[in-house]
C-alpha cells in the first residue's frame, strides 16, 4: 500500500475535501466531504476508517477494505500546532516579555542559565531575536555614528575659535551632561536602553550649545581688552539668562514625556528622564565650573601677555 494513499484518507476524513459544488441562483457553494463533528473527535471511529485495498489484491479483483488500524497506530498525543521554517530548517519561537529591567542585562543572565543548564542536542542551536536584536544592531550604528558626530562637531568648533584648547572646554560640557543624565535615570529606576542613548546625543547637543555660547562671549570681551578675571566674570553673568531660558525651556518640554504612562511610554521616559536630569547638571556646571576652567587654561597665556607688555615698557623707557 502506498502511505499517501492512507494518508489522504485520514485528511478526508478529519479535515474534509472539496467533492462538487452547488448553485442557488447566482451564488455557488462547495461540497465538502468529511465525518460528522462527533466522529472527528473519536479516535475509535477513526480507527474504523475503511482504506481500499490496491486492485487486484481483493477477491475476485474487486475493491477490498480494510479498517485503519490494521495499517497504522493511532493515539492522541501533543504536537507541534505549526511548523514553522526559514532560511530551509524548522524554527521553534519562545517568547518572553521582560519588564523592570534591560533586555541586554535579561539575556547575558538567560544566556548563562542555558549554557550551564541545557545541554541542546546536535543539529540544533539558538539565536535570540525580537528587540535584543534591534538593540543589538542599533548599538552597533550608534557606536559608528556617534564618534564620527563628535569628530564633525569638534572639528567645527576647532575651525569657529582657531585653537584646540577652547574647543576641548565647550566639549567638557558633554562630562557634565552624562553626568545628571545617568543619576536621573539611577534616581527613577530606569534602566539602559537604545532611548536612553539617543536621548543622550541630544543632550550632548545641548550641551555644547551653553558652552559654546559662554565661551564665544567671554573670547569676544577679551578682544575688546578686557582682562581675564573681568571677562570671565562678565560672560557668566551676561550670558546666564540666555543658558537658563535654553535649559528651562528644553527641561519643561520633556515633562509630559517624563511622566507618561501610556502607549509608547517605555521609549518616551527613558529619553526624557536623560534630557531634563542631563540639562539640569550642565547648566549648573556650565555657569559654575566651566568659567573657572577657562580660567586655568588661559591664566599662563594672560601672564605671558603681561610680562611681554612689561618688557616692552622698559625697554622703550631705556631708549
């Protein structure tokens, strides 16, 4: 006996096959043949399934019958709902939702608890998927675009004030960010994410956009001549209110996006809570530490210029 011919049997049987087709009018019907609902389910009536016997094996070479269970053993058992495959092989799915913590923390910990636990048969492997691996390839372009960003940009402040060492004070205000932006996110039990990263390349843009403006400010006092202490002393307090409305202003917008709880929340508050806490540190270091830096990189270059300026004084009163 062939085994597809058993085969169709069972499948005619349990799941039905298209035997004609009837018109009412302008609207056409298929005929299904199938067992009755109560035999479907009745693994004793399955068995009674008559399979035809190939011809010329009967008597008299007519058609014979034989019950299916003389051919084939048939008992309830748990089964796979759906095959699944790709690139070729069987895929089997296990899903998990992870919550009050990282997905990156999740799986190195699952990861261990498998190698150590599981010993998997040959042929088969894992691979994990879902977020994991679009977290997985979103670092792997913010860990491309995001020193290249930061080239870019220290390039350009290195062309706007024509030195490296004014370049690296507007960029200590990046420290500074990462700074409050990190503690928010400790004080709020948020964990790492891809949002929390992106939220923190907007608020090294910020940052260095307070720096640049207190910076540029007192360099351009200096050119007026204006004195080192003066012009540091100056620029914090004229450029005070400008920073602050920057601050405020980005701070208060994140609000909503701090405190939501609804759909799309687990992205919006990690990259808020990073923006306000981030703003706050750098506006206080910006206006605090980054004039007293200034002032220690430029202090040796102001007393070079004082004793040049000496000395030309006394050598002119000597001619």
């Amino acid at each position: 006996m062939n085994v597809g011919d058993v085969q169709d049997v069972v499948a005619i049987a349990i799941g039905g096959k298209e035997a004609g087709m009837v018109f009412q009018g302008d609207r056409r019907f298929d005929i299904i043949v199938r067992l009755p609902e109560h035999l479907r389910s009745d693994i004793e009536a399955i068995k009674r399934l008559p399979i035809a016997l190939p011809l010329g094996q009967g008597i008299d070479g007519r058609t014979t019958y034989i019950p299916l269970a003389e051919v084939a053993k048939l008992e309830l058992a748990p089964g796979p709902n759906q095959i699944s495959r790709e690139n070729g092989k069987r895929r089997i799915v296990v899903s998990a939702n992870v919550r009050s913590r990282d997905i990156g923390s999740f799986v190195a910990d699952a990861q261990g608890h498998l190698n150590q636990q599981i010993k998997i048969p040959p042929g088969y492997w894992t691979t994990w998927g879902g977020q994991f691996e679009q977290l997985q390839s979103a670092t792997q372009r913010l860990e491309l675009v995001v020193p290249i960003s930061l080239i870019l940009v220290f390039t350009l402040l290195f062309m706007m004030f024509g030195n490296a060492k004014d370049g690296l004070l507007v960029f200590s205000g990046i420290p500074f960010a990462l700074t409050g932006g990190l503690v928010a996110l400790w004080l709020r039990d948020i964990p790492m994410s891809i949002s929390a990263a992106v939220g923190f390349i907007a608020l090294s843009g910020v940052a260095v956009l307070n720096g640049l403006v207190m910076i540029a400010f007192i360099r351009s006092l200096r050119d007026e001549g204006m004195s080192l202490d003066k012009a540091i002393v100056q620029g914090a307090l004229t450029r005070l209110r400008p920073v602050l409305m920057t601050a405020l202003v980005a701070s208060f917008g994140f609000i909503p996006m701090a405190i939501a709880t609804g759909t799309g929340a687990e992205v919006q508050r990690p990259l808020a809570t990073v923006v306000i806490g981030g703003i706050l540190s750098s506006t206080m270091l910006t206006l605090l530490v980054l004039p007293i830096l200034y002032c220690l990189a430029h202090r040796k270059d102001e007393l070079a210029g004082t004793a040049m300026s000496t000395h030309t004084r006394v050598a002119f009163n000597e001619d």
